[in-house]
C-alpha cells in the first residue's frame, strides 16, 4: 500500500507558514485581542455567576 500523501513534507511546509504567520504583527495583536476577549468574557461570567449587584 502506497501514500499518497508525503506527511514529512507536508508537516515541513505547514511548520514554515505557521512560524511566518505566528511572527507577523497582525498575529500578535489578534492573539492578543483574542486573550483579552476571552479574559473579559470569563470574568464577566464570574461576575453574573456570583450575582454581583452594584
């Protein structure tokens, strides 16, 4: 039985356009705003899970 796919070569090129892609500026911010997003999320949850009345 015969590959047709060359797994070693593809997981190469994958790891190439991921290690551009993670060292772009956009990157960084995204992931940023995304930690950020998700934070504010959790913390909002915390906050309506404890029933916090101001």
């Amino acid at each position: 039985m015969y590959d047709l796919i060359d797994y070693t070569a593809l997981a190469e090129i994958v790891r190439q356009y991921f290690t551009v892609f993670i060292n772009l500026g956009f990157t960084k911010g995204l992931l940023v705003g995304a930690s950020l997003e998700l934070l504010g999320y959790g913390i909002f949850k915390a906050a309506s899970l404890l029933n916090i009345n101001y």
